[in-house]
C-alpha cells in the first residue's frame, strides 16, 4: 500500500523583525490567491492543518501559515533567555510584513484567529493597502483578563498542562476527539512562558476599544467569523466589533470554539469557502 | 461495546493522570456544602453538609442553577467548561488554587464526572 503523503511544502526564511534576525519555519500548499493564516496565542501553524490540505481550498489559493518567533519549529532570536517574551502590536505586525516581504507574498488574504484575529484588525488600520481582505476569527477589539495569567508560567507549575487546561473549554463540546487533543497537544509543546506573553498583545497592549471605528472596509474588505461556544471572544463581542465597522460582514458559527481551523476543520470550511467566493467576486458584505 | 467498561477505563486512566492529587475541596451548590476527599487521584470520600468547622484547601462555589446547567447532558455555551464559568462570574474558585490549577484538566474531568453523585445523594 502506498503511503499517504500530503502535498504540503515547508521551509524555513531568515529574516529581520525590529533589528534582529529570526529564523523562521513556514508550510505552503495550492497555487492561485496567496491565503496567509495566522495561528493563535500559544500555538503555531499545525492548527491549519486541514486548510493544507483541503483542495477545495488549494485549487485556486496559495495556502500559507508560518510560526511566529518562539512558537512551532520558528527559534526564538538570539538573547531570548535574557528577558521575558512580550508580544506587542508593533512587533506582531513587523513579524508579518517582514514575513510577507521575504517570501514575496503580494496583495494576500490574510485570515488570523484569536490574537490573530485581533492583529488582522491592526492590519486593517494601519496597512490595508498591502491586503486584498482580511479575515478575523474569534475577533474582538479587546478581552479582559478572567484568570490569573500568572499560572501560565510558574515553575511549579506544569506549563504544557496548565495551558491545555486553560483553552480545553474553549473547543465547541461536540468537536472530533482526535481533532480536539491535537488542538490541545499544539498547548501542551509551547515554550515556557510564550502562551502567557501572546496574551500581553491579546489582554493588554493590543487594545482597539475606540480605534476599530477608524477601519475603512472601502480600503481592504473584512468578515468576521466567531464560534458559538468561545467565551475568550465571544460571539457578542465580535457582534460589537461588527456594529462598529460600517462594511464589516459579521457570521456565528453554531457548535465550533476559539479554534475552528484546528477543533473543526470541515465544518468551519462550510463558513470560510463562501466567504472566499464573496471576496472573490469583489462582494464586500 | 462494553460502557461500563469503557467508563471503568476511562476512570482508571483519570485516576492515574491525578496521581500526584491528595486533597480536600468543597463544592458549594446553592445552599448545599460537599466536602470532596482525593486521595492519589481517587475520590475517597463526598461528605454532604451541612458541616461543623469543614477543612478544605479550595472550593468551587455556584449557585444550584448554574451546577444543573453545566451537568446537563449537553450544557448550552458559557456553561459547558468550569473557566468559562468563571469567567462569566457564575462560579468562584476561592482559597489555595495552586492544586487546582495545576491539574485543571483532571480537575475539568473529575468535577463532570461528579454531577452524578451529587445529584443521587
């Protein structure tokens, strides 16, 4: 019997992010409209598995994730050990352009969950002329912390375990077991502290409470697409961010989480292909 | 498939990944007190109040609405995990969290596999 190989390339880019250089780890797949995906807080780009390999999707889009700096197989820069990792909005979004500028990567859609879907909105401020849409998962303009964000790193504390727990609420209850423990697995491989450091940006310095207001949809298109059972963002929350953009097209998906790439792969293609085929008939709302 | 079986693993297997777990909670639904003994894993005890001078190192205190929510066969969001509850403030974790938190799935586990025994008793 042959084996199963799936079609998905990888590779690591070199490049510079605020001064210093990062190695970092990308995976691609399909040809056509570049689709760059943005993983959430604390995991890296093994959430898109499925996208990867979805030909439906690939057909016609270049698929591409990478990890940030610090997560998946992306290294931390040279110093790391010297200081705490803190993202920041500017950071996250250097990360990106840098990322895009090395790999050539022109006029994308860029589709980011959780910070990501919280950074796709920096991104729809301040650069939506490098994007051809954007789309937010599970995005909010701000989430306050409802938990000690201490116990995320602590060393009596088990931080691979700790973090699992902490998000396994968060996948919809009817979610694929497999597809649920791999989501969970991704948690449990983070680095030491790197979770806890991604929600600085998502709890703390990326607040867009009273700036989302200022996001022209005339200039780059945005959807918004929120799971049903998230309460990190929940569905409300992306219900307010949607009232305040003029342009914004704004669906809940029944039954699936914070992590509907990853804990619901072909339900979520359901509410992601014709969001695609909207942006791709120029259709905004 | 053999279910109690099945359920007599799934048991064995949670029982195991708490181990390290030695500890007395309380679980306060409305009014009602229970005092929940582990031992290496192992529920040794569920002691109904009410109670004189209890003991315990954390409690997980919710009104008996939002328990009969989170045990219902298929809990409506905001209700389906202990963190969300806390989140939307319908469950407070009081006293020394540190064993909690740090086996916050077995606990997750543990407290759903709970709702039966509390409702029989």
């Amino acid at each position: 019997m042959r084996a199963k190989k799936e079609a998905v390339v990888g590779g690591y880019v070199h490049i510079e992010i605020a001064g210093q250089m990062h190695r970092v780890y990308y995976e691609t797949a399909g040809a056509g409209q570049p689709l760059l995906c943005l993983h959430t807080a604390g995991s890296d780009s093994r959430q898109y598995r499925e996208l990867l390999n979805s030909e439906a999707l690939t057909a016609n889009h270049q698929v591409i994730c990478f990890d940030m700096p610090y997560h998946g197989k992306s290294s931390p820069p040279a110093g790391w050990e010297k200081h705490e990792y803190r993202l920041t909005s500017d950071l996250y979004v250097q990360t990106i352009l840098s990322f895009m500028d090395a790999m050539e990567i022109h006029n994308p859609i860029a589709l980011g969950c959780s910070i990501g879907g919280r950074v796709v909105l920096h991104l729809a401020l301040k650069h939506p002329e490098r994007f051809k849409a954007l789309i937010g998962l599970q995005s909010g303009a701000h989430v306050n912390p409802y938990y000690e964000l201490d116990w995320l790193h602590r060393p009596d504390v088990n931080g691979g375990e700790v973090c699992a727990g902490i998000v396994s609420g968060l996948i919809g209850p009817n979610a694929d077991s497999q597809d649920r423990w791999e989501t969970l697995w991704h948690y449990m491989q983070g680095g030491p502290g790197i979770f806890k450091g991604d929600l600085h940006f998502y709890k703390s310095e990326g607040d867009l409470r009273g700036m989302v207001q200022k996001i022209d949809t005339g200039k780059c298109p945005l959807h918004l697409l929120t799971g049903e059972y998230d309460y990190s963002c929940t569905p409300e929350d992306s219900q307010d961010l949607a009232r305040l953009i003029p342009g914004s097209h704004f669906e809940i998906m029944p039954g699936i989480g914070h992590f509907p790439m990853s804990e619901a792969p072909h339900a979520f293609m359901n509410h992601l292909l014709p969001v695609l085929q909207r942006i791709q008939s120029g259709q905004h709302k | 498939m053999n279910t109690k079986q099945t359920t007599s693993n799934a048991n064995e297997w949670l029982v195991h990944r708490g181990r390290f777990v030695n500890v007395t909670f309380l679980l306060k639904k409305g009014e009602a007190e229970y005092l929940v003994t582990i031992r290496e894993g192992s529920v040794v005890q569920i002691k109904p109040g009410p109670h004189v001078m209890p003991r315990w190192t954390f409690a997980l205190v919710a009104d008996d609405d939002t328990w009969q929510r989170f045990w219902a066969p298929e809990p409506q969001p905001r209700f389906h995990d202990l963190m969300a509850m806390v989140k939307f403030k319908t469950l407070k974790v009081e006293g020394d969290q540190a064993v909690f938190m740090s086996n916050l799935l077995y606990f997750k586990e543990l407290i759903q596999q709970l709702g039966s025994q509390i409702h029989a008793s």
